[in-house]
C-alpha cells in the first residue's frame, strides 16, 4: 500500500477509490499549502494529487525522494517542473479533455457578457441608473457577423469556434493566420494557448496596439499569457473596448490590483472547469493516472 498525498480537499466518489488501495492524506486547509508546508506535507508520500496553484519543482522533488507519481488535477501542468520530474522517473499526468466542454461555454459566456455589456446593465439596475428605454444606451458589439479570433486551435478552441459558428461569427484561428493579422481583424480575440516560454506575455502593449480599438480580448487559458500591466493601460487608454478574463496571474490578484480598476472589464474566479460533472471526470481521470503509476502501468493520462 502506497502514501498518497492530496493538496486540497475534493468531495468526488473518485478518491474513494483511491482510498480504498492506498492510504491517503488531505491536506486540511481551505487554502493551499506554502512551498514549504507542501514539502513537509509529502514528506514520504508515494503519490501526489496537487492542482495547478500547487508547484512541483526540483526543490519538492529533491524534499520527497518516495515521490513516484504526481496527478495534476487540471488540463495544463505549468506548474510542473516537467525535466527535475523526468530527470527522476516521477511519472506525470494530467485531465485533458474532460473540461473542454465546460470551458467553451464559459469562454463564450464571458464572450456574450463583454459583448453586450452585461455588468453595466445589471449594475445600473441595482445602483438606479435604469430610468427609462433608452435607445443608445447600454450599446454593444453584435456577434453576427463579427470576427471570432482564436489564438490556440487545441480542443478547446475548436469547441469555442463551434459555437461561433451557431451565432453566425467568422472565426480565424491562429495557424494559419498569422498571430498580427488575426489581432488586426478580429472584433474578438479569444486566447487558448498553453502558458509556456513562447507564451508567457504573448499578448503584450505591442499586440493590444494591433487590436481594434473597439475589440474584446477574452481569456480563458492562463493568465501569465497576457502582460496584465499591458492590458491595464490599453483598457484606460481605450486602446480595446473591453476584457473577460477567468484567468490573471497571481490568482487571486490583489485588491488593490491596477488591473482592477481598469475599466470594461470582467474577471471571474477561475471558473472554467466547474461543473459537478468536469470536476467529477476531472477526480477520477487524476485517481486513475497514480492508481495505474503506483501499480507499475503507464498513466492513462501521462503527460509527455
């Protein structure tokens, strides 16, 4: 029987499972462990189910020599340091696929709500600023007929791209549209591109300079992939109409942000993924992965 250690508390019938071949450990807080109170917590664990606030690098690695499997409990595993996990036979996997569904509806959702202006209408219902019909008041972007650009044509941005076919949207992806053209053209840049070197602050001042000055950037993926202090000055500077994010970095970003005073613009909490079902499917894909790498079988869902 191997020792297994959870870094958050997940009520799914998945880690019943788990708990019935192996003895499992959750971590007890609401939050996440620190670096150092993770290390202290694996300490002698055979198996690690961590989500993505949790980083497993070679000082983790170095702390938990037992370590043999890790199960990221999401689709990207940037918060993985993939060669210290390789370079000691720690087998890797992930969730891909199970969320794809749930994330192209929250991508558009934030979509629709940028789009038509939805906080401003509910928030002027609430604060009194509804008085009558108004004919220019509360005005935005029609999505038929306008420009859908997808940066990231993985699962998920073609599930996004279905969908913008239903409301009669053109959709450019990205490769084979160049990155400058497709910012150029689109009335909607939406990013779905894994965080990684070449895309850390791929949408930079340089880029937010190429979009209309009227036209939405919606973000789903990561938040490192925007330059947030970027995207804070081109919303004041009406550089963009607007910006739904579900993803900043850190998360959760600071009140006292400079991003969040920046006008048009909608963050949610990292909500992609949460149905009852993703998150259920998400559990048990993460069990299967350390019940096949603890028995000694590949990862149903091995990261490469």
């Amino acid at each position: 029987m191997a020792r297994i250690a959870v870094t958050r508390r997940l009520p799914f019938p998945a880690l019943e499972r788990l708990a019935a071949a192996h003895e499992v450990v959750t971590w007890p807080g609401v939050l996440p462990p620190s670096p150092g109170e993770l290390r202290a917590f694996a300490a002698g664990a055979d198996g690690l189910l961590c989500l993505l606030t949790d980083r497993v690098d070679a000082a983790l690695l170095e702390a938990v020599p037992s370590l043999r499997a890790v199960a990221v409990y999401a689709v990207g595993t940037d918060n993985v340091d993939g060669a210290a996990a390789r370079a000691r036979g720690v087998a890797v996997g992930n969730t891909p696929g199970v969320l794809t569904e749930a994330t192209a509806d929250l991508a558009f959702a934030l979509l629709l709500a940028a789009a038509r202006r939805l906080p401003d209408g509910e928030r002027a219902v609430r604060e009194g600023g509804w008085r009558t019909w108004e004919p220019a008041g509360w005005l935005g972007l029609e999505l038929h007929g306008a420009t859908l650009g997808i940066v990231g044509a993985g699962r998920i941005g073609q599930a996004v791209a279905r969908r913008a076919a239903g409301f009669g949207m053109e959709v450019l992806l990205h490769r084979p549209t160049p990155l400058e053209e497709l910012l150029e053209r689109s009335d909607v840049v939406s990013l779905h591109v894994p965080l990684g070197d070449a895309t850390r602050h791929l949408i930079d001042a340089v880029a937010l300079e190429r979009m209309k000055p009227t036209a939405i950037l919606v973000n789903t993926a990561r938040g490192g992939i925007v330059d947030q202090e970027a995207l804070a000055d081109a919303l004041h500077a009406g550089t963009i109409g607007a910006a739904a994010l579900d993803v900043t970095d850190p998360e959760p970003l600071p009140a006292d942000h400079p991003l969040l005073d920046a006008p048009n613009l909608i963050v949610l909490p990292h909500v992609g993924s949460a149905t009852d079902a993703t998150r259920a499917r998400m559990a048990d894909m993460a069990v299967d992965n350390l019940l096949a790498a603890l028995a000694g079988d590949p990862m149903p869902h091995a990261v490469a």
